[in-house]
C-alpha cells in the first residue's frame, strides 16, 4: 500500500507540474499574440468604429475594406497600395537569403575542415561584421553603390544584405559543419576528392537543416528591415514593403484601420514560415549546437 500511495503521488505532483508548465505557456502564447489580435480586429473595423477607448473591441460587422485599400491603395486618399511593394520584397527577400546561404555554406565549410595559417583570425574578422552598426556605414554604402551603378535599385538592396548576411550564415554552418566526424573528410581525401567534390557530394547534402535555419533567418531579417530599404532606393516603385508602409497614411487624415491591415499583410509572409517551417528552425538550431 505504501508503495502504490507513493506511486499516485509522483504521478499526482506530474500531473500538476505539467498543468502549471502548459498553463504558464498558454498564458505567454496569448500575451505575444494580443498584437496580432489587435492588428486583425482592428484591420476588419471601419474608421468610424476605430478608437483607443474601443481598441479591444470585436467589430461590429466582418468587412475586408481597409485590407482591399491597404492592398489596392486609394488614390481619393493620397496613397498608394502594398502590391507593388509586396513583390519587391520578394524580389530582394528571396535572392538575398539564398545567395548569402550558399556563401556561408561554403565559407563555414572551409573554416569548419580545411585549416590554413591565419582561419581562426580571419573567421574573427567575419564574425565582427556581425556587430558593425547599420548606421556607422550608410554614407560610403552609399557611395560604394554609386559607383557600382546599383543606389536605388533592387539589385542593390539584394548586393546590400548578402553582404551584411554573410557573417551570421557563416557562423551558423561553421558551427554546423564542425559536428560532422573529420574522419569522413579524410576518408574522401583518401578516395581522391577535392575540396568542392567533398562540399558537394558529402557536406551538402547533409546540410538541410543547416539550410532551413538560415533561409528562416536571412529572409526574416531581410524582409523586415527598414533602414537599408529607405536609404538605398529612393523611388516608391522599387522600395521593399515596410518602407511603403510608412507611407501609407495619408496627407491630412491617419486611417488606422487601413495601417494596421497593411502591417497584417506586411507580417504574413514571416508569420506563415514560422508557424510552417518553426521546428525545422528549432531542430536546425540544435543540431548546430554541439561544437562550435
């Protein structure tokens, strides 16, 4: 008896452990999604319906107007739609995360396997591109683009952030890429293969996970920055979708209801690769975790 009470304890106090751990998880989850809660409801309100008093408010009617003007613009106003935006930053979400991806691939694997006198002080000098403020280099950024004929273009916004994108790629493949036994890459030494025959025929393709993580985080930090956006173009038909947001309030009167639509739309492209590819981020992350 003393043996099968103590058991219905144990599992008495697991049972409530994990009712207090998914409890206090529910209670984070609803927290971090009252601003998705709040830009939704208050995107499907009509302007009249909008105010701070009235802010928690589920609308009286489900109308898709201010995410149609959002979208679509509305010349009446004085501002123009997120369509065209929306595709540019595709267009340089896209290219950017893949390029800078398959450079820190490459990179990682010869800091991870191919040693030479000088890799670690060289592998530091990567990894300080990752604390040079954006804003300590705009002025011969700008000037670099100039000459290289791409200032106020997308190419040049693509050029921009596979720059600034290659120290983290190349430390997070880096640190991957060192968790694969050298005695495989000594092995192909043996056999006769290169150092790209070794990337390509046993590296890369083990490297999935190492991928996903940095296509999700590439193309998170790029289709959400603002500052490269404003700075590098200057025409309203080639700037990325969160510059275009800023602007879309009109001259006189700010709609609410449509700038927070346009921030929803803005937010969807990043919202449904996390809530799609989140595990393989969190599985790539710890599968890079090991060495480093």
């Amino acid at each position: 008896m003393t043996a099968a009470v103590r058991t219905r304890s144990t599992i008495g106090s697991i049972s409530v452990t994990r009712v207090l751990i998914y409890g206090a998880l529910i209670v984070a989850a609803v927290f971090y999604l009252l601003p998705v809660y709040v830009l939704l409801v208050t995107g499907l309100k009509s302007f009249q319906e909008v105010s701070l008093a009235r802010m928690w408010e589920l609308p009286r009617g489900l109308g898709l107007e201010s995410f149609v003007r959002a979208w679509a613009g509305d010349e009446a106003k004085g501002f123009t739609g997120l369509a065209g935006n929306f595709a540019n930053s595709l267009l340089m979400a896209v290219p950017a995360a893949l390029i800078s991806a398959m450079l820190g691939s490459l990179n990682g694997y010869v800091f991870a396997k191919w040693r030479f006198p000088g890799s670690n002080a060289l592998f530091t000098a990567f990894l300080i591109g990752l604390f040079i403020p954006y804003q300590s280099v705009l002025i011969p950024l700008v000037v670099t683009l100039q000459k290289m004929h791409l200032y106020g273009s997308i190419p040049g916004l693509i050029f921009v952030h596979v720059v600034y994108g290659i120290p983290i790629t190349t430390l997070i493949f880096r640190n991957y890429y060192a968790t694969v036994p050298g005695e495989l890459i000594e092995a192909a030494k043996i056999d006769g293969a290169s150092l790209l025959g070794i990337y390509r025929w046993i590296l890369f393709p083990i490297s999935v996970p190492a991928f996903v993580v940095t296509l999700i985080w590439q193309f998170t930090s790029i289709w959400n920055d603002f500052l490269f956006g404003v700075i590098v173009t200057s025409r309203p038909n080639v700037q990325p979708i969160t510059v275009a947001l800023n602007n879309l309030a009109g001259s006189f009167v700010v709609e609410w209801n449509v700038q927070m639509a346009g921030a929803l739309i803005a937010a969807l492209p990043t919202l449904l690769l996390y809530i799609l590819l989140g595990r393989y981020f969190v599985r790539g992350l710890m599968a890079g975790s090991l060495k480093g």
